[in-house]
C-alpha cells in the first residue's frame, strides 16, 4: 500500500487522522490554510465511541486530567426545570461503552493532538498552506496550494471542515441551505456563579422554537452554554463571530431562573452567534487517490453532539481500511462504504432532536420521553461502534 499521505485541515479530524497513521507508520504531511493552530473557546463532548480511538493513542489520561465526566444526560423543560427524560453516563456509559463520556475545552483536546502528531511527526504539520483543489494521476495526486506551489502525495484526504475545497472537487457544490436555526456559545467561570449552582450533568433545556445545552468543563471551573434558536435572521456562518449580549438576552427571554444567571454572569463582549446550514449527505466521498472526512463530507446539525466524534472515528476506520485492502481505491471505497449508513444516520438523528427539543406542547414533550428509552437507544447503536473493532466489509 503507497506510503505517503497529505491531509487538507488540521482541525480535530485531520489532527486525529495524522496521528492514526502516523502511529501505523505512514508519511503524513497535515496542510493547515491558518498561520497558526488553535481552536475556538468552547466545549466539546465526547462519547466512548470517539473515546475508544483516542485511548488507543494514548491520549486518555490526559484527558481525564481536563475533562469532566457527567453524571447523567438530562432532558428539563425551558422555564420549570422539570426532568422529563434523563439516563445515567458516568459509570454507566463506560460499562455499557467499554470507555467514558467526556466533556472538554475543544482548545485543551486540539492542543493535545498538536502535540501528539509532532511527537510522532515532528515536521508533518505545515501551516499557511491552504489547499485549493488537486489534480490526479494514475500514481498519486497533487495538491494545488494557494500560493501557487504544488505538493504530491499518494492520498489526500480533504479535513478542511464545511466549506472543504475537496468535496467541492469531488461533489461539486454543497447544496448548503439555512436550517432556520442560529447557534449561541459562551463559556462562564463558575467562581461567578451561584454556590452549588448545577449537578455536573450533561443538560438540555427545551423550550418552543429553541434549547440550550450547559455542561461544565476543566474539572468544573467553567460552565459552557449553547442556545440553539430559530430565527429567520441569516448571519455569518463562522464560530467566531461575536453578536450583542442584548440578543442573547432576548433570545432566552421567560426562561428559567438558571438560565438567567448564566447569561446574566456571561462577559457581554465575548457572546457568538452565527447561522447553521444544512448540507444534504452525499454519495460520492472519494476518488482513485482522494477522500475526505469529518464535516467536510458528513456536516452536522449539533443535536447529537457527534460531529467531531463522527471525523475522530473516520481517521480510525480510514487508517484500518488503508492496512485491509489491497491498493489505494479499494481502501477508500472500503471506507467510504463502512461509514456512510453510519453517519447518515446521525445527520438525520440530530434533525430529529431539533423537532423534538422545539415543541412547544410541554404535554406532548413529556409524552415523547416518556414514550422513548434515549439511554437504551443511543448506547444501542451511537455510543456502543468501536472504530477499532467494527468489522469492516
Ligand atoms: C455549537 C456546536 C457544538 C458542537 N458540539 C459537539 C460535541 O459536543 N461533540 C462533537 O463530537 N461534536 C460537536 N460539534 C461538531 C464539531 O465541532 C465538528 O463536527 C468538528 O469540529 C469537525 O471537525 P473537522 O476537523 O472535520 O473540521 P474543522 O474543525 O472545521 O477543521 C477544519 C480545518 O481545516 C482548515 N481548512 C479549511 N479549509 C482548508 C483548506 N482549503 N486548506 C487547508 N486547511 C483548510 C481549517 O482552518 C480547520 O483548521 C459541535 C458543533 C457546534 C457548531
């Protein structure tokens, strides 16, 4: 199997894919189009199912040092704080899932994996260098840099997130429309906030046309918070665009004291809001010599809190599709075809929740959960896949 792999993106996919075959002893050279390699102030969470590939790079102590583990995943209604619907992660999600749900600062994990692909790579990651498009032949692909210069390769695998070059080359345009939802984040020291104020759980706050999301981060000393609302206001779709704390406000306008006081004690020059798209899934992930993973091929509403989880477990499948087949586009279609119902099903599942976590019948919400077992279901089939393991056929 040709050696030499180039991946465009060194975000938290590419990042995880290098180290993958790195560790399995593939050249990589990581193509990163920002002068320099951060991430955005925000949480991340991330079931056993991601959990499994960073374990097996050794990255799960360092992981339980910053992360922390929630108790349980529970479902409150926007204004009483009623539980409608909870089941038990902690413990539970790792005798079930055979490794622990964790929740972390995305900065703290992608600095991590920075310094995970230098140590297996010291020289792998190259920064400045956007990838415009490639060109194949029948030996390899050549990747077209932004600055004019070119760069071979035997593989490239696009990682360059939801406006990837790569899958405009493959499959044209993404076909990208407004969901009809905006997406808040901010972060608040818990020091600022009220003595024992929240369990540390995994909380989902659901209202009529929104939710929000809080869970706490670095051993609890900060809250995250996501509003998830609808609006016809199309914005930026950029994480980092700031957007007035007075909107934010409004937005969560009759809500739960707790709610309150998280925005209340939030800095008012650090609130972001931009637009979230839909991007219908597509068929076609690769060529003879190019793939893609992550959001750039499989880009997702958050609602399952799976779409960096979904890019972790594709570098895994990948690196074990690549050692499997016998050239270069059996292993990518070996891939491709192994991942596709997979993350299908979790793009049409996040759709799902916004529907539900919407409604505006608080006595049809409470039915719906008390009608479905969420627990059982997601370890079922989303936290129970092993990338490591899952036959691949
Ligand atoms: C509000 C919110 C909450 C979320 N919460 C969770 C969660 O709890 N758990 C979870 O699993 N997922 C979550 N997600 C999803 C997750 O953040 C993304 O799915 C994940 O970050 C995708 O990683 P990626 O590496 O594919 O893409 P990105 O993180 O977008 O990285 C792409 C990288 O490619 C670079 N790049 C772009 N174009 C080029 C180019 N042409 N050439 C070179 N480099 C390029 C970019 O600079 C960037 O570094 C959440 C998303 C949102 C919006």
């Amino acid at each position: 199997m040709p050696r030499r792999i180039a991946i465009a993106g060194a975000g938290i996919g590419g990042l995880t894919a290098a180290c993958c075959l790195l560790k399995e002893g593939y050249e990589v050279e990581l193509f990163e189009q920002a002068p320099e390699l951060s991430e955005i102030g925000a949480g991340i969470q991330l079931s056993a199912n991601a959990m499994h590939v960073l374990n097996d790079l050794g990255l799960g102590e360092a992981i339980a040092g910053f992360s922390v583990r929630p108790r349980a995943y529970v479902f409150r209604l926007h204004d009483s704080s009623e539980i409608v619907g909870q089941f038990p992660l902690a413990e539970d999600h790792e005798a079930k899932n055979g490794a622990p749900y964790n929740q972390l600062h995305r900065a703290d994990l992608h600095q991590l994996l920075v310094a995970k692909v230098k140590s297996l790579g010291p020289k792998a990651i190259r920064l400045n260098c956007r990838v415009d498009g490639f060109e194949e032949s029948e030996d390899g692909v050549e990747l077209k840099l932004a600055d004019g210069s070119r760069a071979s390769a035997d593989i490239l695998i696009g990682a360059d997130g939801v406006k990837s070059a790569i899958r405009a080359q493959i499959a044209g345009a993404s076909g990208a429309s407004y969901t009809g939802d905006a997406a808040w984040r901010l972060v608040v020291p818990t020091a600022r906030l009220p003595a024992n104020f929240m369990d540390p759980v995994m909380s989902v706050w659901m209202g009529p046309g929104r939710h929000a999301v809080c869970y706490y981060l670095r051993g609890g000393s900060l809250l995250n918070f996501v509003g998830l609302v609808e609006t016809e206001e199309v914005s930026e779709e950029s994480w980092t665009a700031k957007y007035p704390w007075e909107a934010l406000k409004a937005d969560f306008e009759g809500w739960h004291n707790d709610i309150q006081a998280i925005i209340d004690r939030s800095d008012r020059n650090a609130c972001y809001r931009w637009s979230l798209f839909y991007r219908p899934p597509i068929e076609k992930w690769s060529t003879a010599h190019v793939t893609m993973l992550g959001d750039a091929v499989h880009a997702t509403l958050p609602y399952l809190a799976q779409g960096a989880a979904m890019a972790i477990e594709d570098g895994a499948v990948l690196t074990r599709a690549l050692e499997q087949a016998d050239d270069t586009a059996a292993a990518l279609q070996l891939y491709e075809r192994n991942r596709i119902e997979r993350t299908s099903r979790i793009v049409n599942g996040s759709g799902s929740n916004r529907t539900l976590f919407h409604m505006s019948d608080q006595t049809k919400l409470r039915q719906a959960f008390a009608n479905r077992d969420e627990g059982k279901a997601r370890n079922e089939w989303l936290y129970s896949y092993n990338p490591l393991t899952v036959e691949l056929m």
